[in-house]
C-alpha cells in the first residue's frame, strides 16, 4: 500500500525524504524513473541516499506498475517520481487505483526559463501542468508541500483555472 505519492524531481534527497518516511511510517521507498532503473549506478545512488532500514527499489513504470499491482497493505511504501508526466502515466497503468492514497504531493520542481512559478519550490511547464490537471481529474487531490510543517497548498488555491 503507498502511504505517500510524492513528485520530486530529485527523487531520493536527504533530509527531505528522512522527514517524510518518518512523518508516513514508511516502511519502504519505491522510486519510479525510467532512466535511474536502466542506470545500474544510478539504482546505487538512489539506495545509498535512502534513510538507513529503509529498503530502495527502482522501477521503470511497466515493472513498477507490476510491482504495485502485487503490494500489501503490509508495506508501507513511499512512492517518489521525477515528474506529473511520470505520475500521470503510472497512476494510468495501474488497473488497481486502490494502492494510491487519494492525495498526491508535489514537493519540488526547479526553476528553468520555460517554467512558471506555481509555488516557492514548484516551477512547471505546460506539460507538467497539463498531468497535474489529469490526475485532478482521475480523482486525486493533488498539494504542494516540500517536508512536513511547511506550508501545504491545494491545488485550489495556487492554481489558476
């Protein structure tokens, strides 16, 4: 079962992650990149930057949408992707959406010239907008919050119609 859906282009980052498995009891994080799963260092770097006890697995999303297909409510999962595309895609390949949690985190997405301010962390481009607006309407609610106790803002509230 994943006790956290969470967009973050940096994937596994520190402390921003320590907080999270902590704040969800985690018991596990799976993290779904296409390029980190065929990248056999990659896959290293993200498991040495988990919290320690915490197990790392890295998925492309056929085999995560697989894996998540197979999951119990027993393990407590933090589910992390790069991006809304990546999210999109993966919440639509799974024929179970039970294993979601209803909501998912947008924690950060850096600045660039073709990206728009969406919240002090979140930049996107029409693209990323675009998947995020998807998902709203598959059912999820979707919010921006970096860590636990920063500051959580719907979707509502920072997104313009």
């Amino acid at each position: 079962m994943v006790v956290l859906f969470r967009i973050d282009e940096r994937l596994i980052h520190g402390q921003v992650v320590t907080a999270w498995v902590g704040h969800v009891k985690a018991k596990s994080i799976m993290v779904v990149d296409d390029a980190s799963a065929r990248n056999p260092m990659l896959t290293k770097v993200l498991k040495m930057a988990a919290p320690p006890g915490i197990p790392v697995s890295v998925y492309d999303v056929e085999a995560a949408s697989q894996a998540l297909a197979r999951s119990d409510e027993a393990n407590r999962i933090m589910l992390i992707v790069k991006t809304p595309e990546v999210a999109q895609r993966l919440i639509a390949s799974v024929d179970n959406n039970n294993v979601f949690p209803p909501e998912i985190n947008m924690g950060n997405a850096g600045k660039t010239p073709d990206r728009t301010k969406i919240t002090p962390n979140v930049y996107l481009d029409a693209s990323g907008l675009a998947a995020l607006k998807e998902i709203k309407a598959m059912g999820y609610e979707v919010y921006f919050q970096t860590v636990p106790g920063d500051t959580r803002f719907t979707w509502e509230k920072v997104v313009k119609a």
